[in-house]
C-alpha cells in the first residue's frame, strides 16, 4: 500500500533525442508563436542557425606522430623560408594543405548566417588538462608533452618525436597555422637596426644590455573571422560657407559660417580574414604597463597561404595557448566591424568639408565563421623598472615579411634637448628648465 503523503511519480516526458529538451504538451489556450508577429531583431535571432563547427581536425595526426608519408619517420621539420616540410631521415619534402582550399574558407562570404566555428575554435573546457601522454608505438614507452610551453616531445628512448595534432578541449590546437619565413639571424639583423636609429635617446640601461640575439620565435594565436554584415550611421555634416577674422593682435580670431546637414547612410559589407587576438593577455592594450599594441603594426600577415594544423611547423619555435572563447571575442568583433563600416562610407561623404559627427550607429552581423590559427612573430622584449610594476617594451619582427616595429625606452632630458636644439617651442622649455632649477 503506497503512503498517502506521497503524491504519485509523475510519467517521464518523451525525449527526442540525447540532449534534446523534452516534449511537453502545451498548457491550455497557449499556441506556438507565428515568427513573422515577432520583432525584426528576435525574429532573425530565433530563425538563425545554431552555430556549427566546421571539422578541420586532421585524423592521420591523432595518435601524435607526424610521420613522412615516404618513410614514415618521425623527426620532420619545417624548411625555413618556406612552407614545405622535411624528412630529416630521407629528404624527402611535402606541401602541406592550405586550409582556404581545404575547408573553402573563401568562398560565400555574402551567403554567410549565423555563426560557424571550425573545430580548433571551440570553446575552451575550464578542467581541461595541459599535459598530454601519448604511448610511442616504436618503443612503447610515455611521452608526455605539457601545451602550455610546447607542442612537440621525443621520446627519450627511441627518438620518435610527437607533436599534439588532436584538437583538444584546452585551446592549444588551433585550426591552422602560418609557419615561419624570416629566420632568427635576419629578425636579429632587423632588430638591431631599428634600434640603431633610435639609439641616441635610449635609455642607459638599456643600451648596456640590449641583446637581440635573445630574440624568440613565437607562434600567437588569433581568430581569423570572416563575416557578413549591415551598417547605418546617422548625423551631422557640415558645409563651409564663409571663413572670417575679428579683432585684432592678440585677440584676433577665425570664425567661419556653415550650412549643417542631416546625414545618413547604410552599407552592407563583408570581411575576409580579419584577425583578432585570442588571448587575453596579448589583447591587453594597456600601454602603461606594455606595449602589446606594437605587434598589432607589423600587420598584416598572409593568412590565405596558411597551412592545415601540423604540430611539425612548430619544432624550434614556442607558442602561446588561446585563452579566449567566440563569445568573449564577439564586442571586439563588433567595435572592427563598426570602424570597417565607417571606412565604407567615408569616401561618399567627402564634399561635407567641415566634416560629420556620427552620431548614431547600428549594426547587424548577419553571420561569421571563425577560425583558429597560429600566426609567426619574432619577439625581443625588455623590461623598464618603474611604479606600478614599470613598462614592458617589445620589439616585434613579422615572421612572414620582416616587417618591424617596436617601443625603444628613452631619456627624457635627451628628447628635451633636442626640442631646444631644433628650436621648437624653445620659451616654453627654457621657462620650464628655470622652474626645475629654482
């Protein structure tokens, strides 16, 4: 006999599928809503796809060894200069695929809905662990390779080396990667000169240890994010009309007279491989702190040319694991899609020659496929004691083209002096060296 306090076991909802939500049948007097009765902008949200991931995973790679498809040995590494592998056993060399002909990463642009992910690109699992132990299939020994410093391992024994190809949940494995074309001695070369040129208002300190033979090659992870969108921005735009002066010696000012219009304009647009840092601490732009934003003027790199993930490209070089998922990335996304829009419709506004404040902006993605992928740098860095932890300056060579630029501490009395010695503004600064004697 069942207790009478207990009511009875409510029967189980039927479920569609694993993960499904269940089916439960409507209340009375409720109905499903007709799409078309909602908002434009819940409406696109609720009939938008959900996102998918584009699978860029490579399975011949998965149990770790990249193997030379003529021989099968392990110990392969990337030919510098170029983008071909090669078998250090028996010469031979290979092309790996580009991932824009491989997944048609550039096509249908404009057809683009909702959000597609490709596999390396997926969000991050927080308990994911760093270290991965594989089992050599020569020896049988473990090989254990930690994905916060590095991608590849030999093995102790038999000297079959591994490289981390699974995409696994942790972010270490991106899509693609872009290897390395400007060797250390030409990055230290082009280091050395750029500071050369600034040498004369360095920092003492500086100088004494510049070293640039110190420099590291590091692959950064980026989001290469195409996208389809829609822009409209509103304001004001002004035409001048008379230009004229009152008063006279030191009270003498321009006025100028103009004719102010209503301006508005709409522009549907798309992106092709705009790159966007996916780690928090590269993408921290605090320029009291560092001077992360100086790797961001060595743009752009050749992302077309990229390669299908091989862990091979990486032996020789350090990376930096991505630490950020779509979703946080998506208003830094919006803040480039916004500028790019205001780049498209800047050339029909030119006759407004006092120029247009925007004073209202809207913006629609319509859809946007992300990819993973490590891009090549060639870092030298030095730190500058000072309050709150001093400065980070880098110098910053593109490991694709060589371009270069980088933050050089400096003295600032020297840059004082040369502001007397040139001339330029020379009472204010003799005025300002009497305050600092006295």
């Amino acid at each position: 006999m069942s207790d009478p306090k207990t009511p009875p076991p409510l029967p189980a909802a039927p479920v569609t599928g694993p993960g499904s939500p269940r089916d439960v049948p409507p209340l009375p007097g409720q109905f499903p809503v007709d799409p078309a009765t909602l908002p434009g902008a819940i409406r696109d949200e609720l009939e938008a796809p959900d996102p998918v991931a584009l699978d860029t995973s490579a399975a011949e790679l998965k149990d770790g060894l990249n193997r030379c498809p003529k021989c099968g040995a392990t110990d392969v590494r990337l030919r510098l200069g170029t983008d071909v592998l090669v078998c250090q056993y028996c010469r031979h060399e290979w092309h790996g695929a580009r991932v824009e002909e491989e997944f048609g990463l550039g096509e249908g642009l404009d057809q683009l809905r909702g959000t597609v992910i490709a596999s390396g690109a997926r969000d991050i699992e927080a308990d994911a662990a760093s270290l991965m132990s594989f089992k050599c299939t020569g020896c049988g020994a473990e090989v254990t390779v930690n994905t916060e410093t590095t991608m590849t391992a030999r093995c102790h024994w038999c000297r079959h080396v591994f490289g981390v190809n699974e995409q696994v949940a942790n972010g270490a494995v991106p899509d693609a990667v872009l290897p390395f074309h400007i060797g250390k001695e030409d990055a230290v070369a082009r280091i050395r000169q750029f500071v050369d040129k600034r040498r004369l208002f360095a920092l003492k300190a500086f100088k004494e240890q510049f070293t640039p033979e110190n420099v590291v090659g590091v692959y950064l992870p980026y989001m290469i994010v195409d996208g389809n969108a829609s822009a409209a921005v509103a304001g004001k735009g002004e035409i001048k009309t008379r230009e004229y002066t009152r008063g006279s010696g030191d009270k003498k000012k321009t006025y100028y007279d103009a004719d102010v219009y209503q301006v508005n304009r709409a522009v549907d647009f798309t992106v092709d491989d705009l790159p966007l840092e996916s780690s928090s601490d590269r993408g921290n732009l605090d320029t009291r702190v560092n001077t992360n934003n100086i790797i961001n003027t060595i743009l752009p790199f050749d992302t077309k040319n990229a390669l299908k993930w091989n862990a091979s490209y990486l032996l020789g070089f350090t990376s930096e694991k991505r630490n950020l998922d779509v979703e946080r990335m998506r208003p830094r996304l919006e803040d480039q899609l916004l500028s790019i829009a205001r780049a498209q419709v800047e050339g029909s506004v030119r006759r407004y020659d006092r120029g247009v404040r925007w004073e209202r902006e809207q913006l629609e993605v319509h859809g946007t496929r992300w990819v993973s992928m490590y891009l090549p740098v060639w870092l030298y860095s030095y730190h500058q004691p000072g309050r709150n932890g001093g400065m980070l300056h880098y110098i910053a060579v593109n490991g694709r083209t060589g371009e270069t630029m980088g933050s050089v501490p400096v003295q600032q009395w020297k840059l004082l002096l040369a502001a007397l010695a040139t001339g330029t503004f020379i009472e204010s600064l003799v005025l300002w060296f009497l305050v600092v004697a006295s």
